[in-house]
C-alpha cells in the first residue's frame, strides 16, 4: 500500500491550481469560455516563453487557484489527437440543480452533449472549439467568487474545478507520485469505457480537489495539438513549501524544472513515468497583484522585462474583441492562418537523398524560435527528441532528422577525417539542409538552437564550426569538436557543453581543447566537467540547455 510521509517543509498538496491548454484560434477561445461558459477573463498576457503569443486566464471574479483555465492559442495549429500520457479531460463543478438548465444551454450553442453517472454524480462531457472535452459534474460543491456581468444565471454558474481526468498505461505509477508524494488520498475505483478510473483526492476543502486516471495498457500515446492539455498544476502554499517540493521530488528522481516566474505565481514543472506533466504553482501573489480587480482582463498585461517590447509585442499579437468587456487588444490581423501539420521533407544533397525529420513542439508554421537535436550513435531521432518534454519551453519547433543505420558517421569522431567520408560530409549535409527548411519557414539560422548528444554532439560542434552563418547557439551534451583546424568567428555564440571526465567516448583533453578554441574564437562557452555523469545527460545540463533556449527566445522581441 502506497503511503505518504511528508518530506521537510511540505503539507499535502490541496488539489487543482489550474490547468493549461493548446488552442488554435483567440478570438473564438474567448468567446467560448468568457460567453457560453460564463468564466471571467482575468488576465490577458503573453507566453513568458514566447512573447508573440498569448496567455489567456480565466477563473472567478479574481482567478482564485482551483478555477484557473488557461489557453495558449497559436492560430493555425493543428488539431491533436488524445492518447496515453496527458490529461484528456477538465470538469467543472455545477449546482446539483442545474442539470437542465446546462443542457438547455449547451444545446442551445448546438454543443454534442453526452451524459453519464461518475463516483454516483451526474456528469455532462462536451467539446470546445478545438475539441478539448469539457465536463460538468453536478454536485453540492464549494462556493467561489461570482462574478457578476457572467452570462449564465448566478444560480447555474459554475463553480470553480471538480477534477481532471488523465490517461495512462499504469495507473501505479500516478499513485506513487499523487499519494505518495504528495499527500493524495485515494478515493476509489470504478470501470470507465476506456478502462479503470482510479480517483485521488487533494487535501484541501475548496474546489478542484480531485485527479482521475484511467488505465489503458497498450493503448498509444497522444499528440499534442490544439486542444491538448498541456499539463496541470497543482497548488502549494508559498515558495518556502515549493522548493522542499522541488527538493523532495528531485530526491524521488521526477527531475522537476527550476523555479519558473510566472508573475502571478511561481512554477516547477515534472512529468511522472507515464508522460503526463505536472506543475506546482504557488497561491501568490495572484492575478490582481497589477491591476485592481475591476481592471481584471481588460488589458494586455507584461511583466517588467518585457515591457521595453511592448510596441512590438502589441503589434504582433492577434486583434481579439473582449465582448465580455468591450475592448480590443492586438493588432495583427490573423487573414487565413497556414496549414501547420505538416512534417518537412528534406533534401540533405546534390545527390536527392530525402532524410526522414521528426518533428514536435510548436507547429513549425506558427513558430519563430527553432531547436535542432542531432541523435547520437546506435540512437534515433525519436529518442533525442523526448527532450522536448524535458525542456518544456512552448515557444520552440523541435526537429530531429534520422541518420541512415543510426550513425552520422562509422568511426570515432577523433579518427582521421578521410576515414569518416563521405558520411560526415553527408550528415554535415543533412544539418545543413535542415537549417535551410528552417530558413525557407522564416525561422533564421541565428533563431535555431542546435543540439546533440554524444556523436550528435560532435556533429552539432563541427557544424557551427564550419558555418559561415552561425547557429543561435550550441548544445553539446558529452561531445567534441571533429576538427580544430577551423577559424571562423563565433560573434558571442552561446555554448553550453559538458563532459564526464572519464568519458570513454569523449576524453577529457578534447573537450578542454574544443572550448578553449571556440572561446578564442569569440564563443560564449559554458563548458562543466561533470563526475560522475557517465555517458548521458543529468538534470543539471538540461536546465542549463533550457537557460540557453530562453535566452534565444527571449532575444527575438
């Protein structure tokens, strides 16, 4: 039997702080969920990871943590496709004597309803626009704070999160993390038409207590598109209780994020064996900590460091129309968004060699910030790829090609270089036709990081190396330069590198050689000789490849 023995410095976590969602279009999100559903829009910012999009909340009259429904909408973005290792579904609570008249409603803005009984309570599931499911659960919850100007009669609205519904292939694991972790109570089970629904209770007393995970053992995984939840955050009490969280869970080896700043709480981000990601977001200082309650969602909001690009943030977004509030924010006109679904075929040569790209994160076409992993030997591109999930940053497209046999090249990268061709040219090749699709996308060279681990990690080196036009920056995870007889500048490149010093692979001189000469060549080199690390990539190097990314990101205005 999993239980719970609190680590120092924590409580068990209460329940729901809010979850977060992929959309396509802002105009018709906002009118979703502030007119049909009669939630308040709060807020109105941008991706602190990506300031050309923005963050919708909405919740209560104030936002309080257990009814905050966040969007990022990238107009134009594919739709996803729900599977294993994301949450599916988000339920809100309802009057118990509200059935009828949600139902009037729901058909009334000719909504598919479905009904059903769970844990012995009436539930409604329906879609939003970009095929979210949203559920009512009916049920004598807790009150929050009304807001006034809703459209839905203050008998009927909502109440704030009931619970969220997640998809696994082990539900075992989501109770060694929910109950074991933190301080969950597991409530029951009951058959579900996609398997075992298991639910689990937060310790609070509000709203938004509950997590459900359905077991599908051998089903597939999701992928992500609008309409995919991103993940879900749960609340802790301060920034003291959070970062013995962050202690206790990197002690149980979920490898949280460092401490995000999300202006209107503070953040860590982990993802449990199954692949379903969880943040824990602090109550403070919450969302009228910049504008006065009345203010509340009625302006485009920045935080202090982006406020220097307010012109150019103001002119990028997409016009929006709060009806709730009569106002525009916004200035650019969306037109027809591109299709943003596609893979790119890329043509690596003269010779019309196609090389197979994978591709995840943000859609490529509504993209502006771009990272390239170059898998290494005996690896593949789906492999170097699932650091997308480790470096949760929104803002970027993730491409990983494949090398043919699985290598870039047969020998060691510190064997003769004519005894590596014509393969390394050829993957050299590839790299670079990558960066050209990119480029022909309107994502720029000096907006793409270019990452690799081991012989992809030589590769990514020995091709900023060569380039006439530098990548943004460079990600070498246990690598080295292939030759050091190049001198082309590196006008302040960010390099992160680093090494075991008795890596098999990589000797310790190489690496010291390779981030001497990228230093004297004008590179900004953060290279660590890490003991212990072994041949692979610890939490340490992807917080620092993460730092990286945002400093790119956070560079295009």
């Amino acid at each position: 039997m999993t239980t719970f023995t609190p680590a120092p410095g924590t409580s068990p976590v209460q329940g729901l702080h809010h979850v977060t969602v992929m959309a396509s279009d802002p105009q018709r999100n906002l009118d979703f969920y502030a007119l049909v559903l009669g939630q308040r829009l709060v807020k109105v910012t941008v991706n602190f990871d990506d300031p050309g999009t923005y963050h919708f909340y909405y919740g209560d009259q104030t936002g309080q943590p257990g009814t905050i429904m966040t969007h990022f909408p990238w107009p134009g973005a594919g739709r996803g496709e729900r599977g294993n290792g994301e949450v599916v579904a988000t339920a809100y609570s309802a009057p118990a004597d509200s059935l009828d008249y949600w139902q009037e409603r729901l058909a009334a803005h000719a909504l598919t309803v479905t009904g059903g009984t769970r844990f012995g309570q009436p539930v409604l599931t329906f879609e939003d626009p970009d095929g979210t499911w949203v559920e009512l659960v009916f049920e004598d919850g807790q009150t929050v704070q009304p807001w006034p100007a809703s459209p839905v009669d203050a008998a009927h609205e909502l109440r704030g999160f009931h619970s969220v519904t997640a998809w696994v292939r082990d539900t075992d694991a989501v109770r060694q993390l929910l109950v074991g972790q933190l301080g969950f109570t597991e409530v029951g089970s009951e058959p579900d038409a996609e398997g075992v629904r298991t639910r689990f209770r937060g310790s609070g007393d509000g709203v938004g207590l509950f997590v459900d995970a359905v077991e599908r053992p051998g089903q597939p995984r999701g992928h992500f598109g609008a309409g995919s939840i991103h993940h879900v955050a749960l609340r802790t009490r301060d920034d003291a209780e959070q970062e013995a969280y962050m202690t206790s869970l990197t002690g149980a080896g979920y490898r949280p994020t460092p401490v995000q700043d999300r202006q209107y709480f503070h953040s860590i981000y982990f993802r449990e064996p199954n692949g379903v990601l969880f943040e824990i977001a602090t109550d403070a200082p919450g969302f009228p900590d910049d504008e006065p309650v009345a203010e509340l969602g009625k302006h485009l909001k920045l935080p202090a460091w982006f406020e220097p690009q307010r012109a150019q943030i103001e002119a990028h977004v997409p016009r929006i129309v709060s009806r709730e509030y009569g106002v525009t924010i916004g200035q650019r006109d969306l037109g027809t968004a591109p299709d943003a679904t596609a893979e790119p075929e890329v043509t690596p040569d003269d010779e019309g060699t196609g090389v197979q790209v994978f591709t995840a994160g943000r859609p490529l076409d509504d993209a502006r910030v771009a990272m390239v992993l170059l898998h290494g030997r005996g690896g593949t591109a789906r492999d170097i790829l699932s650091l997308e999930q480790q470096f949760n940053l929104s803002a970027f497209t993730y491409l990983a090609p494949q090398a043919e046999g699985n290598t870039w090249y047969p020998l060691s990268f510190l064997a003769p270089v004519e005894q590596n061709q014509p393969h390394l040219d050829r993957a050299l090749g590839t790299v670079d036709a990558v960066m050209g699709e990119l480029a022909a996308r309107g994502i720029p060279v000096e907006r793409v990081v270019l990452g690799g681990f081991s012989q992809g990690a030589c590769l990514a080196l020995e091709y900023a190396s060569r380039a006439q036009h530098k990548p943004g920056a460079v990600v070498a995870f246990s690598g080295g330069l292939i030759t050091l007889d190049q001198d082309s500048a590196f006008p302040g490149t960010p390099v992160f590198m680093g090494v075991d010093p008795r890596d098999g692979h990589i000797p310790l001189t190489r690496f010291e050689e390779t981030a001497a000469q990228l230093r004297a060549r004008g590179a900004s080199v953060d290279a660590r000789v890490i003991p212990n690390l072994g041949h692979t990539i610890n939490a340490d190097e992807l917080n620092a490849a993460r730092a990286v990314m945002q400093e790119i990101a956070g560079a295009m205005g």
